[in-house]
C-alpha cells in the first residue's frame, strides 16, 4: 500500500533514516491518506531523542521536549517530529502522570486512541498497521486499540473524539468502544470546557451533524449539555412538527451548511421549549416565548462552553428572532433589519429554511416561499443601498455637535430620532434634509 508524501516530509524521513534513526509519517496523516483525502497536518514519530532531532535540522522550535516533541520548520511550515513514547499512569483522566521515550514503535502505536490513528508509513518499510487499522476504514469502524475502557479511563475525552470521528467520517462506532463510553461518560465531568467545546464544533461542522445524538444516547451530554437530553425527551404534539424537539433539532443540523455559528444556531434554536411547553384543551402543544427564552439560555450554554463573544452574540441573536415574520413591505423588512441587526443577514434565512425543514409537511410551500419572499425584499433593500443603521445615516453625531445639538445623551437622542424617520422614508437619507429637520426640532 504506497501513500505518495510531501516532498518536505519524505525531506524530514530520508535525513531521520541518513542518521541511521526510524522516522514515520504517523496516525491521522496516514489515515486520511488511505482514506484519499488531503492530510491537514503531517505528524511524524522516531526513535531519535527530541535532542538528536534538534541536531539534524537547521531550524527548530522546543514544541514540548518533555514529551518528546521538536518542530521542524521547512519554507515557513512546520511538522512536529516526535519520539517513540510511553504513557505513564494516567491520574486524573486528562494527562499522563510521566512520559518514557522507548526505541519500539509499537510501543508508541500501541498508546494511540483508535486504530485508524495508529497506522505509520515510510518509504521504506510502507504500511504498519498492528492494529487492523487499514481493515476498520475499508469497513467503516471506529475502534480503540486494546481495552476501550483502558482508553478512555486514559483521557475521557477520546469518547468525544469517538463520536467526532464517526460524524465525520460517517463511521460506525465498534460495540465494544460504544458500550465503554456508556461504561464511563460519568468521566467526560473532569474534561476542562475548552476541550469538550472543541470535539462538540468538530462533530456540528461535519459532514454528520447529527451524530450529536450518540451524545445523548450514550449518556455523555447529560454532563456537559443537559439542555440536549431534555429536548430529545420533549415531545410535539402540533400539526407544525412530527417529530420531539430533540429530533426536530437533529433534523434541522442536516438542513443548513457547515458553519459554526448556524450549526450552534440549529442546536440551540428550541432549547427552551421543554421549558415553555403549554397544551391545551385539545392536547395541542404551544411553546409561547421560547425565542426569547432560547436565547437567553444559549447565551448561559455557550458561555459556559467557553465560548468566544462574537459566537455568543451572533448565535443567540439568530435563536431570538428565528421565528420573527415581518410583514414584506420594505419599510417593515428594514425595520426587521434593524431589530435583528444587519449582522445576522443572510444567516437568518438558512435558520429559517432548516428550521421549515425539519418541521412536518404541514403549509411547508407556503412558509418555504415567505421565506424567499422575505430574502427578496431584503436583497432589493441592499440594491437600493437603504439606510438600515444609525452608521448608515447621512449624518452623524459629529455633525450634530456642528449643528448647536450639546455634547451627551441628546445626540444619540437625535441620531435614533433620525433613524426612526429614514426607516420609514429612505429617501430622507440626505445630509441637507437631516440638518434641517434638525435645525426645525432645535427651533421648537
């Protein structure tokens, strides 16, 4: 099995070899190889000592000498070249207690997460594969090396990376690894949010989103987003939907593109529905308010995932005004605009679509063409360069110092006052006739 590498690896190879050391290409470079895709990242392992790597190569950074890894840096770019190592005891369910450099490489192989990681290449020696790595990719399977619950007693976290790496490589998750994260998703608790937010944006912006459902039901989400498991255990009896919330949210992942913000948007859209749940008389259920709710319970969710402010901002903002339809007048979509911010355009019509989608087939058409409807008028509000914004208006506050207007509060007063009247009449937006109402209002 020949895998074609970089010119700069089979560099960073031949010199290793020249030296008289091994040196592989090694663990998700060599699987996605396999796999005919185009490696992000190319890791390679030696028996040479961090030191004695250091000495081969004319430029290299101390990437972590302790645990046996030196970049090499070649034409600005950089590979990490690491020692054969052995894990000591793992004491807290995240980091080895110790790291021992060791001459055998499969001792090295033999402390990765999964199979289909623990595959080296060379030119020389091609394919190892101890593991029956090659044989889990042509049959789809994610599988630990040795004893899963020894893997993951290791770092708790690989049971993310499990479900991760089934999402996107529309894998299958082997028995025995499945039953083992059951076994220990009480263990994922001592995973810093950092680290679980990471594996949970990898597996919503892959080709699977909603492999989030393994979450569930393994148990794992109970731990870091509860929210989930209440979702997925709220029905929908509503002619709008035929599935339970959960479902409903699952479904909607698939429908919008692989991007962070819509598949967070996607994920959180209902989340406060189990909470806003009301039926009536006629065993109708009714989540009155659960927008605004939502929002506010997403903004709580994300940061306690350690999430980064404009993510916050933009994801909760799309959640509030999901279900916001505006009558399609212009001056009523610029006004939408304005509630919802310009920001979460067009972003808010991909939310609107999936969430349509996911929906049973009840008035779908009709709300699937308001939607287009509602995109058209705003993409002739963009033709027409309308004001949407006090940034936008033909004026700004320091015109209004100019104009006699008194530094403080009043100026922004002014500018929304002016905002007020070009929303409703955009061809108000000139400078000359801003000043002038101006001018007038100071004369009353």
């Amino acid at each position: 099995m020949k895998i074609r590498l970089p010119e700069h690896v089979t560099y960073i190879l031949h010199t290793l070899e020249a030296a008289g050391y091994e040196g592989y290409a090694v663990g998700g470079c060599v699987r996605d190889a396999l796999l005919g895709r185009e490696p992000q990242d190319w890791d390679i392992t030696t028996n040479a000592r961090p030191l004695q790597v250091k000495e081969l190569f004319r430029r290299t950074i101390d990437t972590g000498l302790q645990h046996g890894t030196v970049t090499v840096m070649l034409d600005h770019t950089g590979y990490e070249v690491t020692t054969y190592r052995i894990d000591g005891a793992y004491e807290d369910g995240r980091h080895p207690k110790e790291v021992s450099f060791t001459g055998s490489l499969k001792e090295d192989l033999m402390r990765r997460d999964f199979t289909i990681n623990a595959m080296a290449y060379n030119e020389t020696n091609g394919l190892v594969d101890l593991f029956e790595g090659a044989q889990d990719l042509g049959r789809g399977i994610i599988r630990c090396v040795g004893d899963p619950k020894e893997r993951f007693s290791e770092d708790a976290l690989r049971m993310m990376r499990a479900i991760r790496f089934s999402a996107q490589l529309g894998f299958a998750i082997d028995e025995a690894t499945l039953e083992a994260i059951h076994a220990l998703a009480d263990t994922i608790e001592k995973i810093s949010a950092e680290r679980i937010q990471t594996e949970l944006l990898k597996t919503l912006v892959s080709a699977h989103p909603d492999a989030v459902r393994i979450f569930y039901e393994t148990g794992l989400s109970a731990h870091f987003l509860p929210e989930l498991d209440a979702m997925m255990q709220t029905g929908q009896h509503n002619p709008h939907h035929c599935y339970s919330v959960g479902e409903h949210t699952l479904h909607s992942l698939t429908c919008v593109g692989a991007d962070k913000v819509l598949r967070l948007a996607m994920l959180l859209h209902d989340v406060a529905k189990p909470q806003c749940k009301t039926t009536d008389a006629a065993g109708v259920d009714h989540f009155h308010g659960h927008p605004v709710q939502g929002a506010q319970m997403a903004r709580t969710i994300l940061r306690r995932l350690k999430m980064d402010n404009d993510t916050i901002t933009r994801v909760t903002q799309l959640i509030r005004w999901h279900d916001d339809n505006p009558p399609l007048a212009e001056r009523d979509v610029r006004r939408a605009i304005y509630r919802v911010g310009s920001a979460q355009y067009p972003d808010i019509f991909a939310v609107k679509r999936a969430d349509i989608l996911a929906q049973s087939d009840y008035r779908r058409e009709e709300k699937l063409q308001y939607v287009d409807a509602y995109e058209s008028v705003y993409e002739q509000i963009l033709e027409k360069k309308q004001c949407l914004s006090i940034k936008d208006l033909a004026v700004n506050g320091a015109d209004l110092l100019a104009a006699g207007i008194p530094q403080g509060k009043q100026i922004g007063e002014t500018l929304s006052m002016l905002l007020e009247l070009v929303l409703e009449q955009p061809e108000c937006n000139t400078r000359e006739y801003l000043l002038s109402v101006v001018h007038d209002r100071m004369k009353q």
